[in-house]
C-alpha cells in the first residue's frame, strides 16, 4: 500500500482559513530586516517560499538555519538537539527551530517534572538548548486543548493534536 501524501500546509491553511500561517508571518518579520543568508535545508517548503528573496545557501558557514520540517519532530529528541547544536555551530547568527508536540519522542530521561504539559516541554527544551548565547521562546502548547476550543469549536494553535504547524518554536542567537 502506497503511502498517502498530504499537504499539511494547505490543510492546516484551508481549516484555519488563513491566507499564511500567523507563525511564519512572525518569522518572516523578524528575519526580513536582518538580510541573513540562509540555509533552508530542514525548512518546510511554505516559509522557505515566503522567503525566497532571500540567498539560499548550502554551505558550511550560513549566517541562519530554519529547522521547521515538521517530519523532524518524529525523530528521537536526542537526535532533534544534536541537529540543533550542529546547526547552530555552523550557523554565524543562529537558528530558528520548529518541532511539533504531538510528535516528540523522548529518549532523554528527565527528572520528573509535576508540572502541565506545557511546563515539562518548555523546560525540556529550554535544559537542552542552553548551548545557546540569547534564547526567545514563541511556542504555544496548550495543555486542555478540549477545554479551550474557539468559541466557534475550532481548536486552537498549540492543541497538539489538531494544529499541523509546528507548535514548538524557538530563535537561538549567538
């Protein structure tokens, strides 16, 4: 059986009825004025489009790497920092970094935390992204996703199981 391919993007763009996705709105603004030459090899095709007027590299020394391929945040966490550290190693001014929730695997043993959901990941990420000189969280992971449904019955961004763009997201800046 052939496996089925599903434009998540236009899913999660057609259900939300957005004509961008809000986050990589974001990241497309705080990245514009700083002309940065990036590397858009882990990047999901929707905001490497929305900065395609920007030098694409794939060379060892880009100032930027976007990690956002949401197939990513299937690999074991373990693997997921590494990549971010090798990343941001290589990079000149940092990196920006997407996972999703509903993926994460975590091969890591963590003392245990008593906290939400949303406690355990930030502080998760946070320990293992400390090589990092300047961190800025934007995640939204919302621990009673049912609870806090729109008005309208819609889920919300960061309801892990509904919202296909990646919900965890950081800037690590050298």
């Amino acid at each position: 059986m052939a496996k089925r391919y599903h434009d998540w993007y236009k899913l999660q763009k057609d259900y939300q009825g957005w004509q961008n996705i809000n986050p990589d709105m974001v990241v497309t603004e705080i990245l514009q004025p700083l002309n940065l030459k990036i590397n858009f090899d882990y990047c999901h095709y929707g905001l490497k489009d929305m900065l395609n007027t920007y030098q694409c590299v794939n060379n060892e020394n880009p100032d930027f790497y976007i990690i956002t391929d949401i197939e990513l945040s299937k690999k074991p966490l373990s693997e997921l920092f590494s990549l971010y550290r090798d990343c941001y190693n290589k990079s000149c001014v940092g990196i920006y970094i997407a996972a999703l929730s509903y993926y994460l695997e975590s091969d890591i043993v963590v003392p245990p935390i008593n906290d939400a959901y949303s406690k355990t990941i930030s502080e998760v990420f946070k320990k293992n992204l400390d090589f990092a000189t300047r961190i800025e969280e934007y995640s939204t992971v919302i621990d009673y996703p049912i609870a806090v449904a729109n008005s309208n019955g819609s889920m919300k961004e960061g309801a892990n199981y509904i919202f296909v763009h990646p919900n965890i997201k950081y800037f690590l800046w050298k």
